[in-house]
C-alpha cells in the first residue's frame, strides 16, 4: 500500500502543504525544546536514604566539587526533588549550606533569578521579592519558599524534603 503524501493531489493546495511544512517543523522545533525542559525536570531515579542525587540540566549528579568552586555567595541551580529546580548556596566557607531553596514562587508558581546586588530572589512575573532565606519582603507571594534538607557525602550532593518545623516561620511547613 503507498502511504506517501500525494502532493499532486488536488485537495491539498500548495498553500495547504506549506503550511503543513512550517506546521512540521514548528512541531519539531517545539518537540526538541519540550524534550529539553522535560528532561530537566524528570525526578532522578537514584535515591539514598529517601534522598535524592542533586543533577545538572543533562540529568547527571553534580559533585559537591562543582558547587563549592563557585563564588561564596553563589545561588547554584540543580534539579531537586521531584526535578524542582532548586537553588543551593554556597557558603563563606566554600562549603554548600544544609538549606537549599525550591525556585518556585509561592504566588503563582514561577521560577525566579537571584539578585546578588541586592541580595534577594526577585520575580520577574509579577515583583514578589524574597530574603536570601526565603521569607518573603514583597508580595503579591503569600509564603515563604519551599525549603529542603542539603547534605554533602562523599562529594555527592543529597537533597531531602524538608518536614519538620520551618526555621522562619516557627511553624509546621506550609507544603507539608
Ligand atoms: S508568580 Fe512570582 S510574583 Fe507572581
């Protein structure tokens, strides 16, 4: 059976097949850049203890290593868990803090850069602003941001949730 697109059929106009081109090759454009993004926030499959391995955009773990290289003061981007992306600091001391931030604004979800001139998270989508810890300094986000438990062993990097209470609130986690 031939299966080929007829292109001399009548019922598909030349302009009717370059629109189904341009169609094809957003769709493909579009495919490769979900394909991207998805695999960025796939959860890892590798867990430790009910932790999970910090990863790269590619998905592969992160050395303790690569992280403490960085700047004191760096906000570093891994997919955490669940594949959120979440920031992990480093420290004066070039280690990596026990607090990791979960970029994921509490107003409506979006992620968001750090500011190191200001030394705040800032919102681009709607201007909520947070402190370096999370806690929130300007709306409209309504809660501080989701934390998570770091940990550094043999220069793996284990990210865990964080359940008990919330060092900034002195309250039950509000995700929890
Ligand atoms: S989603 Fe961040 S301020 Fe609205």
């Amino acid at each position: 059976m031939d299966d080929s697109l007829p292109l001399e059929s009548p019922s598909l106009s030349r302009r009717q097949f370059l629109n189904f081109l341009t169609g094809a090759t957003v769709a493909a454009t579009a495919g490769s850049a979900l394909y991207a993004t998805g695999k960025f926030f796939i959860p890892p499959a590798e867990t430790t203890g009910g932790a999970i391995l910090a990863k790269d955009i590619l998905g592969n773990p992160i050395p303790a290593t690569q992280i403490t290289a960085e700047a004191p003061g760096t906000r570093a981007l891994v997919a955490g868990l669940a594949g959120e992306p979440t920031y992990l600091i480093v420290k004066d001391d070039n280690t990596v803090d026990t607090v990791g931030i979960v970029d994921n604004c509490t107003h409506l979800g979006c992620t968001f850069p750090w500011n190191p001139t200001d030394q705040q998270f800032q919102c681009p989508c709607h201007g909520s602003l947070y402190a370096p810890d999370g806690s929130v300094v300007r709306g409209p986000a309504p809660l501080p941001l989701k934390i998570v438990h770091v940990a550094v062993v043999n220069n793996s990097i284990l990210i865990s949730p964080w359940t008990e209470t919330d060092p900034r609130t002195r309250e039950k986690p509000w995700w929890v």
